[in-house]
C-alpha cells in the first residue's frame, strides 16, 4: 500500500506524547484507513510528519508493539498485523453447538472480567485515550450495527490494555463468535443504553487504576447483557 493512508495522520501538537501518537495510529488502523502488511513509514520521517522527535516515535512503537498491533520484520521495517488470520481459524474448528448462547457467557464470565482486572493494572495513556474514544457517543444517535462495533473495538481495547500478546490474540480470535450474542444487546435503544452505562463505569474502574473494581463491574455488566 501506499504511503496516502499514514499520511492522514496529520501533525499532532506540539507537545504530543507517545502515548497520543500509539491512539492516533490504532485509530487510523481501526478506521481501515491502513490495511494489515501496511509498513509505517520510516521513524525519521513520521518524526518529521508528525511535528516531533524521534524518540517519542520509538517509545509510541514500542508501546504498539507491545500490544501485539505492528511488528518490526527484517527488509519491511514495522508493520501493522492482521488479526483476522487467527480468529477464521478458530471460528472453522467450531461447531455449532459451541456457540450455544450458555458457552458464551460462560466464556465471558470467566475471561473477560479478569482481563479487565489486568488492564485497570497495566494501562497507559494511551490505553485509556482509545477507551475513552469507544465511550464517547450518544447511544440514542447510533445504530445497532454502529454501537456493536464500538461494543467489540471497547472490548478489544481492554484485552490490549493487558499489553499480554496472547490476551489480545483470544480476544481477538472470538470477537466474531462472541458478537452473535452481544448483538442481541444492541437491537433495542435501551440495550444500547445498557451496554454503554456499563461500560463507562468499566472505563472509569480502569482509569482509576482499581483492578478489583474493573473485575466485579465487568462480572456485573456480561451478566446484565447476558439478560437482554
């Protein structure tokens, strides 16, 4: 791919820190504004692009890095990865009867409150900018479709806040098997709601780096869309 899409990254402010510029970069990916192989520009020149040093572009892709969304590959310097590969292949080795709607919220009861629980623990500012992003609307002025994908990109979110590589690939690899059942909380406007008070008090657990909190509002918030 060209280099069109990085360069819809814009100069940040002057004082940009790396954690602004690693949110700025996921939300150009998560827009599809970039696709998966895509190699970012050279550090020198998204330096100058962007308006900052270096540095703070190395710490940013690192910090990326880390959340398993680019990988530094020997001839095509960094590039942003596909996380679609995995999920296919674990959405072909199931069979119906695992999707049954009970194996769901099984499986979101189990992982997905101590995945919570480690984000509020480990998170960076980055980390809290794209959640906060995935909070940052009116439930009444979107579609089912549009708040589902807000409600999966909010979820990815905390899995990649964990900044444990295989966290994130599971929460990936059954973002498309667990949206069969989170989309029936997302057909009414007050499911919408639901979903999205719940997961702002998530959000604020998070932010506010109390793990046992994040633990037991998203026990409380899998078991109230469970019900709708």
């Amino acid at each position: 791919m060209s280099s069109l899409g990085w360069d819809t990254l814009g100069e940040m402010p002057r004082m940009a820190t790396s954690s602004t510029i690693a949110a700025r970069i996921l939300e150009l990916a998560d827009s599809g504004a970039v696709v998966p192989g895509s190699a970012l520009p050279p550090e020198r020149d998204l330096a100058v692009q962007l308006g900052v040093s270096r540095a703070t572009i190395r710490e940013a892709i690192h910090e990326l890095t880390l959340k398993g969304v680019v990988r530094r590959r020997q001839g095509s310097g960094t590039v942003l990865l596909d996380a679609s590969a995995a999920a296919s292949s674990l959405l072909r080795d199931m069979s119906q009867a695992e999707r049954e709607a009970t194996e769901v919220i099984d499986f979101r009861s189990t992982f997905e409150p101590e995945i919570a629980g480690l984000a509020a623990g480990r998170r960076t500012e980055s980390d809290l900018l794209v959640l906060s992003h995935h909070c940052d609307f009116d439930a009444a002025g979107v579609t089912p479709e549009e708040s589902l994908e807000l409600d999966q990109r909010f979820h990815e979110a905390i899995a990649a806040a964990t900044h444990n590589h295989l966290i994130l690939a599971l929460s990936r690899a059954t973002s498309e098997w667990v949206s069969d059942f989170r989309r029936q909380s997302h057909s009414t406007p007050e499911g919408r709601t639901t979903s999205l008070d719940g997961h702002r008090a998530i959000l604020a657990a998070i932010q506010s780096g109390r793990p046992d909190h994040a633990v037991l509002l998203m026990r409380e918030h899998v078991a109230v869309v469970g019900r709708i």
